[in-house]
C-alpha cells in the first residue's frame, strides 16, 4: 500500500483526544501495517486495570501523533495510558523525581538528562535483552544501545534509555532541475562532493548557501558541519571522546575537522557572498538561493526541518530535494549518519512500563506514527510504504544505510560549551580562518569551567 493511501491519516491525527482503546486513527487489519506484530504483543500482555503515566517533551500536535501511537498500546494490554506534554519537561521531570511522584516513563529530548538521573539512580535499567534486542533490530543498533548507555549509581554502565523517533542531519538539499540542467550527478563520497563543488566553481556557478545567523543562537549550524566532519575524518570513538573532552577540543583531530568545515565555506566562490557574508546570513534564508533562477547556489547542508523556511507551495522531487552527505572513501569508516532522538526511560517502574518498552520492539509502534508525520526511525523491521510523504521515505532509507549514527556533539557538551564557545568560535573561524585559534579558544573555555 503506497503513500498516498494515508494522506488523511494526519487529518484523522487531530480527532483523538487520548491514549485510549476507542482512538484508533489507524483501522486494524489495513494494508501495509505489520498487525501480526500488534496480534502477538497483544496475546502476551495483558495490564488492564493498570494505569501508566508517561510525561514528555511532546506538545501540541506531536503530543496528539504521541498518543495515537499509545493507544494501539493501550488496545491491546487494556492499560489507561496517560501521557502529559511540556514546554518546561525538563525542569518538570526533576521536580517530580525529588518529590518522589515521577510518572512510570519520560520522554527524554536528548541523553544529557537521562544520564544524569540514572546516575541518581532515578532510572531503571531496561536489561541487556533490550540491549541485545536493539542491537539486531535497529540499524547501527550497537550505536543507539551506546548512547542509552550511562552509569549507575554504582558507577557501572547499564542500558537505562530506549531511543524512539529520531532526526536526520546528514542531509545536502539541492534542485533536480537545477542540478539536471548543469548535469551535474549526486556525489557519492566526500570526494566526489567536494570535486563537484569545484567543478561548480570553474562552470561559474557558486555550489554553497550557507548561514550561521540565528539571534543570540548564532554559529549553530556551523557546529553541524564540523560535527559531520568529525564523523567522516575520524572512528567514532574519537567522536566521543571530542564530547567529554577526553579529547581536547584544541587536538589535531578537531582542529582537521574545522578546517575540512573551512573548504566549504572558505574557499574562493564556494559559499554565496563568501565567509563574512555565510556568517552574517540568517539560517532561515540561506536556502533560498537554491530556488533562483539562474541558481544563487546549488546545494544547502541542513538537517530534516529546513524544508519550512522554502518558498511556500515548494513540492519535494520538483523543486527540491536531498541526498545523504557523503562518507570519505579515502577514511573508509562506512556510512555515519549526525542526528538527534528522544528516548524513554523507566522513572517509575511497573509491569506496564516494562511492557511499553516491550510494545516499541514491534513494528507497529513505529508504523502508526510514521502514517502520521514528523517521524523517522532506526527499526529494520517496519514498512517504509506506510510512511506519509516520499521524502520521509527516503530520509529514512538514509538513516536504515547508516554504519554509525551519533548524537549533535553540542547538544551532548555542557551548555557553556556547546550553546556558547563552540557557537561563537566557529563564527570566528568562518570570518578569520585561523582553526587552531579558534579550537584554542573553545579549550580554554572548557578548562576554566574545571
């Protein structure tokens, strides 16, 4: 069953009031959903009479897709499911685990949080089966049981965090047309992106819309760059030990990493209007170059949600597109894909809690959410059919192909770091091209928090 079947269903989204059994947006026994999967999990648990409380990050009309998801959950064991968004989540969970009235799951934005309160010991471990489950079950399964990975706290590493819908940001957007038009091919390796990009260059054109402008955000998405970087120039290993500073932000790695970020947007005619101009750009606007005709610029390296600042009426496979950011062949370290997720994790721990974690292992806790919109995952088991939109199809294509897959580097690095020196050192590189002073900045920052 294709695509265009479930156009409606994020119409039908907006009629359930709650996680409850009579909400179904989804009728049983469609085509293309897994319901073998649903018909067994449900045959297995049974939790009627029993409520679970589940509090979040998810408002508005995610909070609305969150429990049409869960009440295919609650069909099937018989559980009342309640589920409470928050703008404050974060904030909200930590009052609620002090005053010892935590909900039996949070939705967790990001690991930071989560391992903070399993170190507290506020987290249930979910088990190595999970682990394992997740291993053969997602792709870069191993990755995704590293990052729901932290110390108890009996300072032993445990797997506390289930991660569920999940963001893309290893994405290049471009015009087919445009691209048609030039001839110019899809890159397939780093390489080759980076001899396009010159190639671009020597045909007149200017193959890069880049912006770092964002208020008092500014710099942000030249993190990305250098984090994608990161990714392709070294194991992921080093990546990880870049975000503890295990290694020193100053280290050779880094400092080849933003330089590699520099070629993009320093280049002669590589980035529209130049360095100064990139940094200056709102990131909201850089696109927009890629819908000039002639082309202002032909290729813009933003993550999954830059389609809401194109130009309104903007069909994906006409005017726009995308391709995953090339991997290095020269480094050969597969497919690594930068993104971000939410995970959940046992804050109160119950029958029925261990039973929703167990419900996110069939493919139709997936399925339904990806019938809706906004939602992407890891498990190799579902059908991509089902998915609402052709480009959260190929999307997710992108994120099934990936080797490694790591969180955004600066949402993981204490906030003076990662909302701050690397923000406003990576605007001083772009304008002043010096890599080591810049990585020299943000290390010095990072020893002064000591």
């Amino acid at each position: 069953m294709k695509s265009g079947l479930y156009a409606g269903v994020a119409t039908l989204a907006l009629m359930a009031a709650g996680a409850n059994a009579q909400n179904l947006i989804i009728e049983q026994g469609t085509e293309g959903f897994n319901w073998d999967s649903f018909d067994a999990f449900a045959e297995a648990n049974d939790f009627s009479g029993q409520t679970l409380t589940i509090t979040g990050p998810w408002t508005g009309a995610d909070g609305q897709m969150v429990n049409n998801m869960l009440a295919y959950f609650a069909a099937a064991t018989g559980a009342d499911v309640r589920y409470s968004g928050s703008d404050s989540f974060e904030q909200d969970i930590v009052i609620a685990v002090q005053a010892n009235s935590a909900p039996n799951l949070a939705v967790f934005p990001q690991p930071g949080l989560a391992a903070d309160l399993a170190g507290r010991g506020a987290l249930a471990p979910l088990g190595q089966e999970a682990a394992d489950w997740m291993v053969e079950n997602y792709a870069a399964g191993q990755s995704w049981v590293d990052l729901g990975s932290f110390a108890g706290p009996d300072g032993e590493d445990d797997f506390f965090g289930f991660f569920y819908k999940v963001d893309v940001k290893s994405l290049v957007w471009y015009s087919p047309d445009q691209f048609d038009e030039a001839g110019y091919d899809i890159p397939e390796t780093l390489e080759d992106l980076k001899a396009l990009s010159q190639q671009i260059v020597d045909d007149g054109g200017t193959p890069w819309c880049i912006g770092l402008g964002s208020g008092a955000a500014t710099g942000w998405p030249a993190t990305d760059w250098v984090e994608d970087m990161m990714l392709r120039l070294h194991e992921p290993e080093i990546y990880d030990q870049w975000v503890t500073n295990e290694l020193p932000f100053n280290s050779a790695e880094v400092v080849e990493a933003i330089e590699l970020y520099g070629t993009f947007v320093r280049s002669d005619g590589w980035a529209q209007g130049g360095a100064e101009a990139s940094a200056t750009t709102d990131f909201r606007d850089s696109p927009a170059g890629l819908f000039q005709i002639p082309p202002a610029c032909y290729m813009h390296k933003q993550a999954s949600f830059i389609p809401t600042f194109f130009p309104d009426g903007s069909v994906y496979g006409e005017d726009y597109d995308f391709f995953y950011f090339p991997a290095s062949a020269e480094r050969d370290l597969g497919n690594p894909v930068l993104g971000a997720g939410t995970l959940f994790g046992i804050t109160n721990d119950s029958p029925a809690a261990r039973g929703l974690i167990e419900f996110f292992k069939t493919p139709i806790a997936h399925e339904v959410w990806m019938a809706q919109s906004g939602f992407l995952t890891p498990h190799t088991g579902v059908n991509l059919d089902v998915f609402s939109t052709d480009a959260l199809r190929a999307m997710n294509q992108i994120l099934l192909d990936a080797t490694t897959f790591r969180f955004d580097a600066s949402d993981l690095m204490p906030g003076e770091i990662g909302a701050g020196a690397f923000w406003t050192g990576m605007v001083d590189y772009t304008t002043q091209g010096n890599a080591q002073a810049a990585a020299d900045a943000i290390q010095a920052r990072w020893d002064a928090m000591r």
